[in-house]
C-alpha cells in the first residue's frame, strides 16, 4: 500500500480513471437495484452514471496524450487514506436512504481527492482537468438535487442528510462510537473478574482504572493511525484519536467508580446498573446515527457486553 504523497502524476491519473469507473459502477448498481419500485430515482443515478463516464472518458484522453496507450491498475486500497466501502451487492434491501448516503460520501471523497491531486500535479493541462473535475464534484451534489427535482414526483425523495451531519457522523459519532463500544464492553472482564476474586471495592477500583486508560490510550493510537483522513473527509487523524481514546476511557471509567463506595455488595450492584446504562447508551447511539435497527442494536451490543460481563465473572470465581 502507497502513500498519496508519494504518487507520481501518471500513477494519479490512473487511480482517478479507476476511481471513475469504480463510481460509475456503483451508480449503475444503484439504478438496477431501484429502477422497479423507484424509477425517478433510479433516473437520478442514471443520470450521475453518465456524468461519471464522461469524467473517466476525458481521463483517458488525458493519460494517453502524455504516458501512452498502458494504464497500470492501481485502485483505491492500494492507497492509504481511502475508506472501505460495503460493495453494493451486499446490501439489501437496497433502500433509498442507503443509497443517497452512500452517494453522498462517493461524491465527498472525489472531490477531496481531486482538489489534494490538482495541488500536487506540475503539469498544466493535468493540474488544470483535475481542478475541473474537482469544481464538477463540487457542484454534483447541488446537480443532483436539480435531477432530483427534475425526475421525482413531490412526496418520492426524503430528505437528504445535510453535510453537516454526514460529517459530524464521520468525524465525531464514528471513532466516539468505537471507543464507548470498546472501552464499555471490553473492560467488563477485568473489572468484574478482580471484584469476584477480591470481594474488595478498592482493588477493583484500581484493576478498573488500569484497563480503562490502558485501553483509552490504545484505541486513541490505533484510530489516529489508522486513517490521516486526507482524502476521506473524516477530519484529522489526531483529533478522532483524542475522541475514541476519551471514549474509551470515558466508557471504562463509568462502571469502575462505582468501586469508589467501602460497601463491596453496594458498590457492586451500581457497577452492574452502570453497565446497563451504558450499553442502553451504545444501542441508541447505533440506532440513532448508524442506522441500525432498534433491536438489532440492542441484540448486537447487549449479547456481546453479557458474554465478556459472565467472562469476568467466572474467572473472578474459579
């Protein structure tokens, strides 16, 4: 896998016309999937499939006048700073709001990735298509929208996300969400498993505190570095580190300082209301901004804290 930086302009110009192509075909899934049941909207992806031909078609010009008839595949997860898609093909029911939200994020990230491309091109007529295109996926959403009005009756589209929140969700609900998760469930086994052995508040206090912030600054190192949001629109990489590490940390922390209280049996009977409390809280952050179904997240999220919480519990016993 490649830094960005260190792309040359042909290597550039070849990722771009692989990025085009992969975005056409996603559009066309997109109006496979909905032309039957929502035909105008389906027209609204024909239409952006169109435009995306045409932007890989005047790439390919480009890249023949200056390096040749060869064009080297090189595709997006050979270059670090992308974020991984769920393929199309996989998500079903292929419902509205799904689509357009992926849409959404489609059209963020190519545009972030020509305006970062046009700033490290030297060649004019490079530099000059792909501020061209990066102006084009600018206006595509605002384009859309006219397609949108164009093509749908009143009462078909809901509304759409509004940029705001779609980053809010990418830089903020994403890595917080994965640190709470982490830090609440993860530390569950430690916590508990000291109390049952001890019988004392005190040291599971201190069992706790020691795996939360563990834990706390090794999700914050792990998010920071796992994505330097370049190209991604996620913000920067040190700030959703310093999220998901307080995260955790905020989320371990929550059900240790009950252990703060002499009482061993009060102490640990707030501790285990605490853990219902915060998964409660991660089951409708995912609901909420992710997505997910009400029961799925709370099935999802509360099998997984039951299994480490009993983890704990059976090694503070044997």
């Amino acid at each position: 896998m490649k830094n960005f930086k260190e792309l040359s302009e042909r290597e550039i110009l070849a990722l771009a016309i692989s990025l085009e192509e992969e975005d056409e075909r996603v559009y066309a899934d997109f109006f496979e999937g909905l032309r039957q049941d929502y035909a105008g909207s389906a027209a609204v992806f024909e239409s952006m499939r169109k435009e995306e031909s045409e932007h890989r078609r005047r790439l390919i010009e480009l890249y023949r006048q200056k390096f040749g008839e060869h064009i080297p595949l090189i595709r997006r997860q050979d270059v670090k700073g992308f974020v991984q898609r769920t393929p199309v093909w996989l998500i079903r029911p292929l419902g509205l709001d799904t689509v357009r939200k992926q849409a959404s994020a489609i059209e963020v990230e190519t545009r972030r990735f020509y305006e970062l491309a046009a700033a490290r091109a030297q060649d004019a007529s490079i530099r000059q298509l792909l501020d061209d295109l990066a102006q084009e996926e600018r206006t595509h959403e605002d384009r859309a929208q006219e397609l949108t009005e164009e093509n749908l009756r009143p009462g078909v589209k809901e509304d759409e996300d509004k940029a705001r929140r779609r980053l809010f969700v990418l830089q903020i609900v994403q890595p917080g969400l994965a640190g709470l998760m982490d830090g609440s469930v993860s530390t569950l086994a430690p916590v508990f498993a000291a109390a049952m052995a001890t019988t004392n508040s005190w040291d599971a206090f201190l069992v706790g505190m020691a795996a939360s912030l563990g834990a706390g600054i090794s999700m914050g190192f792990a998010e920071a570095l796992s994505d330097d949001g370049s190209l991604t629109g996620r913000g920067h990489p040190w700030i959703r580190g310093l999220i998901c590490g307080a995260m955790t940390t905020l989320g371990g922390i929550g059900h240790t300082l009950p252990f703060l209280i002499p009482g061993f049996q009060l102490a640990l009977g707030i501790a285990m209301v605490v853990v219902l409390v915060e998964l409660g809280v991660i089951s409708w952050v995912r609901h909420r901004f992710m997505d997910t179904p009400v029961f799925s997240a709370a099935l999802q999220v509360g099998l997984g804290g039951a299994l480490v919480f009993l983890t704990g519990i059976l090694i503070g016993k044997s």
